[in-house]
C-alpha cells in the first residue's frame, strides 16, 4: 500500500474513534445532569430533553469533524507548498540547465540556468516546443527519448544546443524519464556547456600534432638541406658551363623549383627551430624600417605603394630577438605584398593600446581572406597560393614568433577591401633603479 493509502486509513480511524468519543462524552454528561436535576421530572419534559441531547451532540459531532477534516487539509497543504518550494529551490539551484518536456517536446518546466544559458526565459518557452534543437540535431533527439522511453536513461553525452540568438554550441546532456503521479510521463534534459572544454580539447590535440609535425619536420628539413644545395650549386654551374643554349631554360626552372624546396625547408627548419631565443631591447621603428628597405626591391617590380608611419612608436623599445622580429615582419609583408595586385598599395601604421603594449598594423588593398580560410591561416602548410608558390609556414612562424614575445597577432578582412594584419607586443621600460623590466 502506497504513503497516501496510509495516511488516508490512519485520518478515518481517528476520525470515527474521536466521534465516538464526543458523543459518549455528551451522553454521559447528559446522563449526570438528568439524574441530578430531573430525576423527578415528567415523561414529556424527559422527551424534550433527549431531543435537545441528540441535537446537541450531532451539532457538536459536526463541528469536530469540520474542524478535524479542516485542520488536517491545511497541513497537507502546507506540507504541499513546503514540499514544492523544496522542489522549486532545488530546480533553481541545479548548476545543469533543466528542461522537462512531454512526448510531443511541450515545455513543462524551465529553469533559471536554461534562462541563462539558452536566453530564452520561462515564460517564452512554457507550453511551446522545445526551441533548443538544431535541426540537425532532431532526428538524434528522437532516437534518445526512444530509448529513455525503454527505461535506458542517456547519460553525460556530448552533443549540440542552440541558444535564442541562434548560435549552435557544445553540452553535455542527460536525459531522464520523469513520471507524474497522474501517469503522464515526461522527458528531464539536463544540460551544462561544455564549450570551453571542447575548445581547451581541440588546443590541445592541435598542440600535439603541432609537436609531432614539429619532429618530423625537423628530421625531414635536415637531412634535406644539404643535398638540396649540393644540387642547386650543380645546377648553377651547370647553367653557366652549358655552351649549347638547348638546355638553359630547362635548367634554369630546374634551378628555379629548387630553389623554392629550399626555401621550404629553411622556412620548415625556422618553424621546428628549438634554438633558445636571444632578448634584447629593441627599437620597433628601427626594425621594421629596416624590413622594409628590404622589401624595396620587390615592391618596385610590383609598382606598389607603401604607406608606413611608426610615430607613435617613436623611441618604444620591445623585449625581443631581433631575427626573429624581422622574420614575423618579412611574413606579414610577403604575405601582403603576395595579396595585392599591380600597383595595389600597403600600409604600416603603429598605435599604443592599453596595458602598455604597442600595436603594428600592416594593412593592404588586395584579395583579401575568405571567410572559411579565416580559421585557418594560422595552421602549418594552410595555404591558398598555387603549387610552387607558398608553403603555408608563414602565419604559422609568425604566430610562433609572437607567442613567444608575450604578445597576440590577429589577421582581418580590412572593411573595404584587402587585409589588416595586427601585431599586439609588451613595450620594455627601464625601471627607474637602472635594472631593466618589460612593462
Ligand atoms: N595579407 C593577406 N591577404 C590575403 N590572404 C592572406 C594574407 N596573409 C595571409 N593570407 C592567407 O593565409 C594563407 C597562409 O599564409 P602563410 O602562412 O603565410 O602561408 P603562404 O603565404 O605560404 O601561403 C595564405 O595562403 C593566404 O591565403
Ligand atoms: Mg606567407
């Protein structure tokens, strides 16, 4: 027999024998006070006296059992109330987002984590369809609430949410069977964000192949490197000795491809480079001028225009390796000067941001990213430039020379047209005892 049986059965019993006991009360005391004061009475008044008894006592039968049957429905109600706000404070305060819902995906229940974390609050979403599940998602739910319908409840699995603005994102979710007392029956999601982790996941798996690609591009740039240039200097002199002009554009595009690979492996070489880095003070103006007198040549072929203003980093120095300073700008000049057409334009510009640090924007008018590639420029060999042409280690290095220097480096499609690269780096200040701190 359930709890409320029980109850039901204890509440009658005590009922019935509390009546009894009222009546036999009044009865007796009828009983002493007609002995003591009508003993001598006639048959008539005797009549009106057990009539005005039995009135008494079932008015005063009523009102017990009034007060017993109200007394008791007002503690089950209390007991109810108390026993929902438990319920209420314990959904409130579940850090998972609790969504239950019926067979037909009908909200019934919606808490304030899932206000937070889905932005649609409860009124919106009570008695509509659940609004969280991507469409791609739908057909992966059924198949969960068939399952949980079995009575096998779906437990911590990673899948797909989405929010009122429409951004799908990464849960966990349980589901549960939920059953109500009346029969119905309903489906309990519980949902945390997991976005964080599954990003810190990907970081670091991305760390491991970078480590591995790492080692293996090492080994490979080494033992290429030197038979690479014993070929290229036999192919050279192989040019200069050929008498007969027959083979000269051949050798000369021989010479031209190995040159490339070799290119491509020091480039392999820089980004594999465990050397330890050497920082020195370095003036930032100073630097990039000098990467840029290197880019004149190239940039005279092209007819391009290059706009450069370092005002604003007049005098800053940088906690740096002047190498590998001139290398993430030789990056990210090639990569510009690659990008825009004959007589497109690039410019340098310098702003002080907060914190100290100064920014280099290296902007250019040319073809500009696409919006897919964007996420993946910055991976080892990603690159969109013909066979031949790039070796996708560029953005790669750069971003590795950055890292290392304590600063970030960002690349935009600019408004118009074209590219903006941003390069953010820690200004170095000399401390006023004479010992020098990067700021
Ligand atoms: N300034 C730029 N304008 C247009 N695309 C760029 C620019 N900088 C980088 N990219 C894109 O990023 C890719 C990766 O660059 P990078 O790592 O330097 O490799 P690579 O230059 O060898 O292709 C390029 O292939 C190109 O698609
Ligand atoms: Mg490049």
């Amino acid at each position: 027999m359930d709890d409320g049986a029980e109850q039901r059965k204890w509440f009658w019993a005590t009922l019935m024998l509390s009546s009894m006991t009222v009546v036999a009360v009044v009865f007796a005391v009828s009983e002493l006070v007609e002995n003591r004061f009508f003993r001598t009475t006639d048959y008539v008044t005797l009549h009106y006296l057990y009539i005005t008894r039995g009135i008494l006592s079932s008015l005063l039968l009523a009102v017990w059992a009034a007060w017993y049957v109200l007394r008791q429905r007002r503690r089950t109600e209390q007991e109810l109330r108390r026993s929902r706000e438990r319920y209420r404070g314990l959904l409130e305060a579940s850090p998972g987002a609790v969504a239950l819902y019926d067979v037909s995906l009908q909200v019934a229940e919606w808490n304030a984590t899932a206000e937070r974390l889905y932005g649609f609050c409860k009124a919106e979403v009570l008695g509509q369809p659940l609004p969280t599940v991507p469409p791609e998602k739908e057909a992966e739910l059924r198949q969960l609430l068939a399952q949980v319908e079995t009575g096998r409840p779906v437990l911590d699995i990673e899948t797909l949410r989405r929010d009122k603005s429409g951004v799908v994102f990464e849960v966990q979710l349980s589901l549960l069977p939920f059953r109500e007392a009346s029969g119905r029956s309903y489906f309990l999601e519980v949902a945390a964000d997991i976005r964080e982790r599954v990003r810190l996941r990907q970081k670091l798996l991305e760390i491991e192949k970078l480590a591995s690609m790492g080692q293996m591009a090492a080994g490979t740039a080494h033992h290429l490197n030197t038979p690479l240039a014993a070929m290229l200097l036999r192919v050279q002199m192989m040019r200069e000795r050929s008498l007969l002009g027959a083979y000269s554009a051949d050798l000369e595009r021989l010479e031209s491809g190995m040159r490339f690979c070799q290119h491509f492996v020091q480039r392999l070489l820089e980004f594999s480079r465990r050397a330890p880095v050497e920082k020195q003070p370095q003036e930032v103006a100073a630097t990039i001028e000098s990467v840029v007198s290197f880019f004149a040549p190239p940039l005279l072929t092209k007819g391009a225009r290059m706009s450069v203003d370092l005002s604003a980093a007049n005098g800053e120095r940088v906690l740096a390796d002047r190498n590998l300073l001139e290398a993430l700008f030789s990056i990210l000049l090639s990569n510009a000067l690659d990008a825009i057409d004959r007589e497109g334009s690039i410019g340098i510009h310098c702003r002080r941001v907060s914190g100290e640090r100064l920014e280099i924007q290296i902007t250019d008018d040319g073809c500009g990213i696409a919006a897919s590639d964007l996420p993946h420029i910055f991976e080892p060999f990603f690159t969109t430039k013909g066979p031949g042409k790039g070796t996708g280690l560029g953005l790669a290095i750069a971003r590795n020379i950055v890292l290392e220097h304590g600063g970030s480096i960002r690349l935009e499609r600019a408004p118009r047209q074209g590219t903006i690269a941003l390069v953010e780096l820690p200004l170095y200040r000399s401390a006023a005892a004479g010992a020098e701190v990067p700021a």
